[in-house]
C-alpha cells in the first residue's frame, strides 16, 4: 500500500482510495467469517465540522447483526439551509463534472 498522509477522501489520490477501499473489503469479509457479521457499515467522515481532533482519512467498518441495538443512520434532517432543492444541485453538479479533483 502506499504510503502517504491524508487528510481527507476529497484529497485522496483515487489509486490510494482504490488500495484502501480493498483493505475496508477485506476486513468486511472477515467479519462476515470470523464473527458471522450479516452486514457491515463503513463509514468516512471528511470535511470541516467533523469532531476530529486531527484530520485524517479513516473508514470505520461496524459489524453488524440483525436487531442488534445499533442505529448509525440519521434520524432527522440536517439544518443546514439550502438555496434551492439540494437535489437539483447535486444533479446539476454531476452533470458538469464539478466533482471531479482539478
């Protein structure tokens, strides 16, 4: 694996992302093995605003069960203000490429 310091998945180099996202794979195929997980979450916090004390690129893989007491999905919607619909935003954003690392 290379190896290099990042700060987030927007600055991620994608043949590190690719290399990373193997690893978070195969570790959610042990936990299928080796603690009969009948799922996984993965999750990646990236941005300001996130409560790290330091940045880094980071995946967080959370075996999970059926009613096994977790939640990691938001319940209510975000605060944030809007100007339009969000959804159209993000559409538009795809379509021009403006998502794409420069």
């Amino acid at each position: 694996m290379t190896s290099c310091v990042i700060a987030e998945v927007f600055d991620t180099p994608t043949e590190v992302l690719t290399e990373t996202v193997d690893l978070v794979q195969s570790l959610a195929r042990a936990m299928r093995v080796g603690l009969k997980a009948t799922g996984v979450n993965v999750l990646n916090a990236s941005g300001p605003g996130l409560e790290q004390s330091i940045r880094h690129l980071h995946f967080h893989v959370v075996p999970r069960w059926p009613d096994d007491g977790i939640s990691t999905w938001p319940t209510g919607q975000s605060r944030h203000p809007f100007a339009g619909d969000p959804t159209v935003r993000l559409s538009e954003a795809l379509s021009v490429g403006k998502h794409r690392r420069s």
